[in-house]
C-alpha cells in the first residue's frame, strides 16, 4: 500500500500542473526524471531521488511565468492574441 501513495500523488500534482499559469508541472516532470536518472546511476533510492528531483523542478518551474514569453496580449474580453506592435 505505501509503495501506491507516492505514485498517487505525483501523478495529481503532475495532472494539477497542466492548469497552472507556469511551469511548475513541467519543472516536476523533469526534476524526477533526471532525479531517477541520478538514482539509478549512484545506486540511491530511485523513488526518493525521483521524489526529491520532482520537488526541486517544481519549485524552479513555479517561478517562471509562462506569460513572459514575447509580445502576447490580452483583449477586454480574455482572449489572448499577438501584438504585432511589440
């Protein structure tokens, strides 16, 4: 049963993430697959050195706005479109 919980939770966060106005899902996806990565090589706990790579990237991710991305707007009713004038 323990072995269920982390996967469980990663796997909301992850899904939770595809919401967010930034990168903090994309940030987990990578930091535990490059944690697992690191586990596998060092002979560590994969699942712990996924888990602690997953927190990592998503507290890096969570301070990237995916809205900074060049010369996007909003219109009054909040659509999103380019400004060309930028």
């Amino acid at each position: 049963m323990r072995s269920i919980i982390l996967p469980a939770i990663a796997a909301g966060a992850l899904a939770l993430g595809g919401c967010a106005s930034n990168y903090a899902g994309e940030g987990a996806l990578a930091g535990g697959a490059l944690g697992a990565g690191v586990g596998a090589v060092t002979d560590a706990d994969t699942a712990t050195a996924a888990a602690v790579g997953a927190a990592a990237g998503a507290a890096v991710g969570s301070q990237v706005d995916k809205d900074r991305d060049g010369c996007w707007r909003y219109d009054r009713d909040g659509r999103r479109f380019w400004d060309d004038d930028c």
